[in-house]
C-alpha cells in the first residue's frame, strides 16, 4: 500500500465509523449493520470483569444491531469519536484507537430498559478493521471507558 492509498484507506475508515455512530444516532439499524463485517467481536461491557452478555457483548453483527437499538428504544443518543490513530497490518486489515464520549437520554415512557435515565461515558474505541469486497468494515471493537457517569 503505498502513501496515497493508505491516506484514502484512512478516511474510509473515519467515514465508516461516522456511519456506525450515525446508525446509532439515527436509531437506523440498515446504517448501522452496513458499518459491520460478517463476522465480528464487539465487546461494550463498561467493566472488563461484566458478563459477556447481550447487550454488550456479540459475536453476531444482525443480533448486535438488534440487541443494542432494541435496549435503546426511548433514549436519545450523541457519540462523539476524535483523536483517531490507525496501524495497517496488511493491505486488508487495520486497527484503530478512538477517543470517545458518549451520552444517552432516557426520554421515554415508563421505566427505562437500562438502570439509568442519563449516561455519560469518556474512553477509547479499540477496533479492528478488515477491507472487503464492499469496503472497510469493523471485524473488532471493544470499548474501554476512563470514567461513566450515569443517573
């Protein structure tokens, strides 16, 4: 991969990841599971020694962007990824660290499904990227938060 491909190879993954985020955002589960590799590793648990359960924690891209809007209904969300530093392993496969802040909003009826109305939440993305025949998708990502305030 010489220079001018791994540049364009970047910002196609910065503009994969505005598309999960915004698949989440959006509550759009067709944008979101365009974002997603047919075989995937996802590991949002808040605590690494939480169960490796739904709904933080797939191995199935359909059951993740499923799982993870469905637990959603009724709260507005806002991510926020920067500060992004990718590494190419090979012509088809990459990693990258993100910044991240993200919040949710619990502006629903009745009782939330989470055990909290508010969430704010600043760490890292830790993903991992695979090229395809459709273009770069998340294979891997696994979040790891500096601090979580929730009410």
């Amino acid at each position: 991969m010489d220079d001018l491909q791994r540049l364009i190879a970047i910002e196609d993954i910065r503009r994969l990841k505005t598309r999960y985020w915004n698949g989440f955002d959006f509550k759009d589960p067709v944008l979101l599971r365009s974002a997603f590799a047919d075989e995937v590793l996802i590991d949002y648990r808040v605590k690494i020694d939480d169960p490796k359960t739904s709904p933080a924690y797939f191995t199935d891209p359909d059951i993740c962007v499923r799982d993870m809007l469905s637990v959603l209904e009724g709260y507005v969300s806002a991510h926020q990824g920067h500060s992004v530093e990718i590494d190419f392993l090979s012509d088809t496969q990459a990693t990258g660290v993100w910044s991240l802040e993200d919040r949710f909003w619990y502006e629903g009826g009745g009782s939330p499904k989470l055990p909290f109305r508010r969430y704010h939440g600043w760490g890292h993305y830790h993903d991992r990227y695979i090229r395809t025949s459709a273009g770069w998708r998340i294979a891997g990502s696994a979040v790891r938060y500096l601090r979580v305030e929730t009410q």
